[in-house]
C-alpha cells in the first residue's frame, strides 16, 4: 500500500476518532438518561407493580354484557375523585380496552394515575401510579414539552432527532475504528 494512502486512511481514522469522542463527551448526560430509562421501560411489566400494575383480570371477556363505555368512563372518574383526589382533572390522556382480559383502564392526563375497572359490573379492579408513562416522557424528552409547554412536541422532535443521529454517528465511528486499523494492517 502506498504511504499516502495510508496516511489517508489514518487522517479519516483520526477524524472518526474526534467525532466519536467529541459526541460522547456532549451527549453524555443525555446517553445516561436514555439508558437507564430504556432499561426501566424493558423491565416495567416485571416490576411487581413498581413501575406498571398488573392488568387484572374482569367477570367476561363478552362485550355484548359490558357497560356502555360512557358509563365506565364515569364510573372510573368517580372512584378517582372517591380515592386519589376529589380535585383531580377528569381529562383523559387514554382509555385503554382490554376485552380479553374484560376490563378496561382510564389513565388520567394529570399526576400519571390509572383506573381498572371490570367492563361488564363497573367494579373497581385497580388504582394505578403509572410510573412508566413518567419513565416514558423521561426517555422520549416529551417531559420538557410539558415542562416548557410547547404546543407539538417540539422538543420531543429535537431530542430524539439528535440522539438518533448521535447513535447512528456512534454506530458508523464505532464500526471504523474497529474495523479501520485491521483493514490498515492487512493491506
């Protein structure tokens, strides 16, 4: 191999090297949080309940004998002004149906509760602190949309925009400064 080639291939070598350095030591904090979090949502179904409660289990998986869905939906904001908080916003971030397990779960847009309630008798099942949904706006950076009060997830557009690119830079540098000394010996 001629030596300005290899020298060439060298100069690239460096310049993956200080890309490679350069976007771990900026997005660090941000690597951090993005593996811890990801590693608790992996987790939150076995979390014993820490994290994510269990789905139980209703009377019938039948629709035909579940309750109107307005009428759970009233149901469900009665037992969490009942036992979370009388004050507490009945909006909505979703309702989640679940007819094979025959229940249903209302999560509140604020203060990241849940309600199951069983679809056919409207019985209370669960009340839930959903504290993967926080884990969740943690990982995705939605939660500085909130804290900022963007209007369409500017932010959450950003971050993940930048830490998708930082990996794929990081995948690229990575592979060649594996793979760039060893095709460099070879030749």
């Amino acid at each position: 191999m001629s030596t300005n080639k290899r020298q060439q291939q060298a100069s690239t070598l460096r310049l993956f090297r200080k890309l490679h350095r350069f976007t771990g030591a900026a997005l660090f904090i941000f690597f951090f949080i993005v593996a811890v979090t990801g590693t608790l949502l992996g987790w939150k179904k076995h979390s014993n309940g820490v994290l994510l409660a269990e789905t139980q289990s209703g009377t019938t998986s039948d629709l035909s004998k579940w309750l109107p869905l307005d009428t759970l939906q009233q149901l469900a904001i009665g037992y969490a002004h009942m036992h979370i908080d009388k004050n507490l916003s009945t909006d909505l971030d979703r309702i989640d149906v679940r007819n094979e397990k025959g229940i249903v779960k209302f999560v509140f847009a604020e203060g990241f509760w849940g309600i199951q309630v069983d679809g056919a008798t409207g019985k209370l099942l669960s009340i839930e602190r959903r504290r993967s949904d926080f884990v969740e706006k943690i990982h995705d950076g939605s939660i500085l949309d909130e804290v900022f009060n963007t209007s369409n997830g500017q932010i959450k557009l950003i971050y993940t925009s930048i830490m998708g690119l930082a990996l794929l830079i990081f995948t690229i540098t990575g592979f060649w400064l594996w793979y760039g000394p060893k095709r460099m010996r070879k030749q």
